[in-house]
C-alpha cells in the first residue's frame, strides 16, 4: 500500500467524523446517547463509502514448493510385446510412478502413446502405430519454460513421424528405458518398395525393393514379386556379415487394365524367428492410355521447350513438337497447342473442322492475325504491326478450374502485337491484359467450351520467362508447372462437371488411417457449404455397412476411418437434398508394421539419450535410474513467492456492512421519532 492511500486514508477518517459531528452534534439542543450511538452508525457508513472510493489493495505473500515435472512416457505399441515375449513387466514403469523419494522430489505423471498421445492411459500394448515424435510435441506443449528430464519406456521403433531424436526440446533431458530383446536373430527383411501409382497398358514400369539382412553368416536367399498365384520375377540375393542391405531394381509389363496387386517376398532355407516382414505387397493401377499432346510451331522459340518441360513433369503426358507438315494423323493427340499459327496451319486447322481436337491457340509478334481470324470464330482482331507489351492480371470470378494467383501480376510481360480483341462465344477469362497497369479490355489468358470441344488461347509470347521467374523466387518451378497442369487437364476433359467430386485412393496399407474428402458444388458450380453429405461404406467380404457423416471442412468435406481390417471395401457418398451420388471401392492390404520389427532400436535411444544429456537404462536397470533421478542436482524443487494482490472493491462484505449500519440507523430514528 502506498503512501498517498495510507494518508487518504487517514483524511477520510477526520472526513468522516466531522461530517458525523456536524449532523449530530454541531447546535444540537439535545445531546443524549442515542445521538452518539447515531453519529457512530454514521461515522462507519462514511468511512466504508470512502473506503470504496478509495479502494486501496491489499497484498498477501504466500510460498509453495514448486517440484520438477517428470513426465513417465509408456510406449503402448504392439512391438513392446512383440519384442519382449515373455520377459515383458505390464506395470514395469510402476517402480517410478511409485517410488516415494521420487514423488517427494518430482511432479510424476504418466503418459502413454500409440498413434495417440494420452494421460494415464490404459496399457495393454495393442498400439497398431508407435509415434515417438508426436509423443516429444506433446510434451513441448505441456512444459514450457522449465528445464525437466524424461523417462522413455520403448523399444525405439517408430512407424511414422519426423526423425524423434532430434523431436524433444533443449530443455528436455530424456532417459529411455530400452524394452524388447536385443540378442541379435537371424532375419531377413523387406525394408521398402519404391514404385509409381500408375502406369501405362503396354509399358514397363520400375520397381526398386530394399532387402535387409540381420545376421553373421553368410547366405543366399530367394526374391520373388507374384501378380496374384503367378511368379513374374525371381532373383537369387546373397548376404554377408559385411553386405547386409541389397537393392533389387526391376521392370515389369504393364498386361492388364485396372488396379494390378503384387507381393513381393523373400526366403531362404533357414529358420526365421519372425518371417512378417518377408513379404510386402504394392499396387500399381494401369491406365490404357496417356494423353498425347502435339506442339505445333513454324518457328524456332524458347517457348517451345518451356512448354515440353512444364507439361511432361505430369508423367502421364508426351508432348511431340511437329512442324505443321508434319502431322499425319491429327487423331493421334489429344490436344493440340497451336503456337504462332499463319497459312502454314490450314491444313491444320481444316483437319481439326472434323476431327474437333481440343486445342491451345498461343499468338505473339509471329502470328497472322488475318490468318488466325479466317479459321475459327471464338475473336475478331484489330490487330496493327506494332508491338506490345502486356502485363497480367487475375481475375478471381475464373471458375472453370481452380487456380489460385502465383503472382501472375508481377510477372514480365507477353508480348503480341497491339491491337483490340473482341470476344464472340461465351469466354471465360482468367488472367486480363494491361498495359503499364491500363485494363485494355482484351483477354490475356481465357477458355471456352463449344459443344464437346475445348479451347484456350494465350494472346503473348515468351512465356518461358514465368517459369524461370517462379524459380527464382521459390526456388522451384512447381507453381507454374501445376498451373500448366491444370489448364492441360482442362483440355484433356471433355466430360460435364460433376456437381459430386471425390477423392480417394485405389489402395491404403492396413493400419493406415483413410481419409476420403469430397466436394459438392451448386447448379453455378460453386462450393456449396451448406451440403449434407454420408458415405456408405460395405464390407465386400463380410457384407458389413456402415454409415457416416462427412465433416466440413474450409474447403472440402472429410471423414476418415480408423481400424479398418484387411480387404476390399465398395463406398457410396449421397448428398441428402439433391440426392446426387458417387460410388468407389478401395482395397485394404494386409501390412502389420508393428510386426516389422525384430530388434528394439538401441542405437537410436542410446544417440537420443547423449543428445539430450541423459543415459539409456534397461529394465533390469531401474534402480540405478532411479538413483540417478534423485542425485541430480539439476532438477530440485523450487520455492516459488506467490504474491496476491486484492483491492477492497472486491470485499462484498464492506458494502453489506454500510447497508448494515444504514439501515440500523434508519430504524433507530425511526424508532425514536427523529425523522
């Protein structure tokens, strides 16, 4: 309390009983006693008003003794068990938890983890996923600001997430405890399988399998990869005490359409204590057929190749770059880009009258505008000789695709000739052309539908600067070649919009969680937020269903499933108003990951432990732990001044008191004949 309160204070004392002098007292007739008990009444009702108007805070100091938290973390994955066998202690951590010196020193608190991270969980070490690092994010959540230090119950395997050693704060100082038998056995294992989701009928695709070796002598074992009951690749692989991880790359025929399943395995003639992990299965879906793109060009220009490149990182799409002589039959592509066309395209363009190939008309200082004008009826030109330069800028209303703005305004400019175009068909554009930031009113980049056909035109060359210009800023040229693709599909489609679109995956690992995202768009073709959609998902083998809800989303509709077993599963997604549909089936394939694993990762605890200044301890090793726990001198109790500071306003009871004396008062003169 300062010093100014302290003498308001006293002030409103000498305030208070002479303002109860005066009313009582000063030129009374009769000063009798019931007179003094109504001045006092008076004096307290004044001192408490003052009292509030003053308000003054109090201050209190406590102490309590603040402990260190110690964070107990039971990995609760299939693997413990696994791994442990029979020499598994279900309450092992129990012998910390419960020790009465470490309670007296630490703040204890259990947690236990899986693919979730839990407090006091149960522990019965049926975990289908062990996530290490997402367990070390938790905590970074639950203590920040103080230095604690971590005891780890796991085997070190993890099965999805960042890198854990390097997962857990500065601050952190962690002591795994190492479960699950570290003699070496003898495995042989598939480590990983590299191979593209799709592929074309007809073509071989690349398949690259890592094998690996856990053992001393030396051995020679059998590949195989199967297409259903029919082997179609074997490979005799031979290991060492010195070559314990080998690399099998191979190229299988793409025979059949549709999704294709393959399992991959190894053996050998020798015992394996876990032979789980000797098989592994992948999916490849064949696709009949590719797109075909044809660059059609009369000239030489850096365009060219920027096209090629930026299309063809879609692996599902060759570009041919022809003169306009040079086609022979215009239906053996699917779209075709017409860059800077002149009488040299007639037959070009008289092919495509019949043929209706989607098309991509690209013009620029090249261009025969007179030419161009005569052979389709999308623009008009008024087009002069000289030269142009014009800037881009996104039109945010383009709802033919989605495509967000990758900074076309600050891009270099296209240059064309300068001129007016005027739109005939019902265009949609979506990037304008400016010149030194004046709208023109011509479109720079714009599509159209007629009929079945599709067509784009992009009025400016030298595009090839946007693709180097998006590497320089990001590094990558993944913005402008996903714009590419985009605008490509497009053309590539000549199927309606679909007012339900789906997303999903041909196949998902089991344990996997699977994630089916949906939209539903409106008669404009706009995200409608307001849909109700459920997925029915069936079972095919045991004819099971079940119905969920979707859950919105910012900008799609999610549901995800957890648990599913092994198989293959038929869904349908309706949209309850209109009644609109989808349907998909997905497979399941059998993949334990927690049964991958033959040895605890000892290694990668003991590095865990040295980067963060702790020690890696066994079960059997607890005592010393503890011990270590209760003499480091980093990590002791805290007295902590705990200072609460409460101003008098907050006192109800002082203004109950001068409604009190008040009152009392009233009553007493009431009584008494004064008023």
């Amino acid at each position: 309390m300062t010093t100014s309160t302290i003498l308001l204070l006293i002030l409103s004392v000498f305030i208070a009983a002479g303002l109860s002098f005066f009313q009582y007292f000063y030129k009374a007739k009769n000063k009798s006693k019931i007179n003094l008990f109504l001045a006092f009444l008076r004096f307290l009702s004044f001192l408490g008003i003052f009292l509030l108007l003053i308000n003054p805070i109090f201050t209190r100091k406590t102490y309590e003794i603040v402990k260190t938290p110690l964070p107990i973390l039971v990995d609760n994955s299939e693997s413990i068990k696994d791994l442990s066998g029979n020499n598994l202690n279900v309450s092992l951590y129990e012998q910390l938890s419960q020790n009465k010196n470490l309670k007296e020193k630490y703040d204890i608190q259990l947690y236990t983890f899986d693919k979730e991270f839990t407090s006091n969980g149960k522990i019965d070490y049926t975990g289908k996923q062990s996530l290490i690092d997402n367990a070390a994010k938790n905590l970074k959540q639950l203590y920040r600001n103080v230095n604690y230090p971590v005891v780890l119950f796991t085997d070190g395997n993890q099965t999805q997430g960042s890198d854990y050693i390097y997962s857990f704060q500065e601050n952190t100082t962690v002591y795994p405890v190492i479960q699950g038998d570290t003699t070496t056995v003898f495995d042989l294992k598939i480590n990983q399988i590299n191979v593209n989701k799709y592929t074309f009928l007809k073509n071989k695709f690349p398949v690259e399998v890592f094998l690996q070796y856990n053992g001393n002598e030396s051995l020679n074992s059998l590949f195989s990869i199967k297409n259903g009951n029919q082997t179609i690749f074997k490979k005799t692989i031979s290991f060492s005490s010195q070559n314990k991880a080998q690399s099998v790359q191979v190229l299988l025929d793409a025979k059949s359409i549709g999704v294709q399943k393959y399992t991959a395995s190894i053996s050998s003639s020798k015992s394996e204590k876990n032979k789980t992990n000797n098989s592994k299965n992948f999916i490849v879906e064949v696709i009949d057929q590719r797109t075909e793109v044809a660059i059609v060009s009369d000239i030489i220009h850096p365009d060219l190749s920027t096209l090629k490149r930026s299309i063809e990182v879609n692996e599902q799409r060759k570009v041919t770059l022809l003169k306009p002589n040079e086609i022979k039959n215009i239906r053996d592509y699917n779209i075709l880009i017409l860059y800077q066309p002149n009488s040299t395209f007639k037959s070009v363009f008289d092919e495509n009258k019949t043929a209706q190939i989607n098309t991509f008309i690209i013009t620029g200082t090249n261009t025969d505008f007179n030419f161009l004008g005569l052979h389709q009826t999308d623009f008009s030109f008024r087009m002069s000789p000289q030269k142009e330069d014009y800037f881009a800028t996104y039109n945010s209303d383009f709802n033919l695709f989605s495509q967000e703005n990758i900074g076309f305004e600050h891009f270099s400019s296209l240059e064309n000739k300068f001129g007016t175009i005027t739109i005939k068909e019902n265009a949609k554009t979506l990037l304008n052309a400016t010149i030194r930031n004046i709208q023109t009113g011509n479109p720079l980049l714009t599509f159209l539908e007629n009929g079945k056909q599709r067509k784009g035109y992009l009025f400016g060359e030298n595009i090839w600067k946007w693709r180097m210009e998006t590497h320089l800023k990001k590094k990558s040229f993944d913005d402008f070649d996903l714009f590419t693709d985009k605008w490509v599909q497009y053309l590539t489609s000549n199927s309606a919009k679909k007012s339900l679109e789906v997303d999903y995956k041909s196949y998902y690992n089991e344990g996997e969680t699977i994630q089916i995202t949906a939209q539903y768009f409106d008669k404009n073709y706009e995200l409608d937020e307001n849909a109700q959609l459920n997925i029915v998902l069936t079972n095919n083998e045991t004819k099971k269903r079940k119905t969920y809800n979707f859950l919105k989303s910012n900008i799609d509709y999610k549901v995800e499933f957890d648990n599913l077993e092994k198989g293959n599963y038929s869904f349908t997604v309706k949209e309850k108003e209109s009644k609109t549909s989808f349907s998909g089936n997905f497979e399941i394939l059998e993949f334990d990951i927690e049964k991958q694993f033959v040895n605890p990762d000892k290694l990668r605890l003991e590095q865990l432990a040295t980067n963060t200044s702790g020690k890696a301890y066994f079960p059997n090793q607890l005592e010393q732990l503890t011990k270590s726990l209760l003499e480091n001198p980093n990590f002791l109790p805290i007295q902590k001044e705990v200072v609460k500071k409460t101003p008098l306003i907050d006192w109800t009871i002082l203004l109950i008191l001068i409604c009190f004396f008040l009152s009392i008062e009233w009553f007493t003169r009431k009584y008494n004949g004064l008023l």
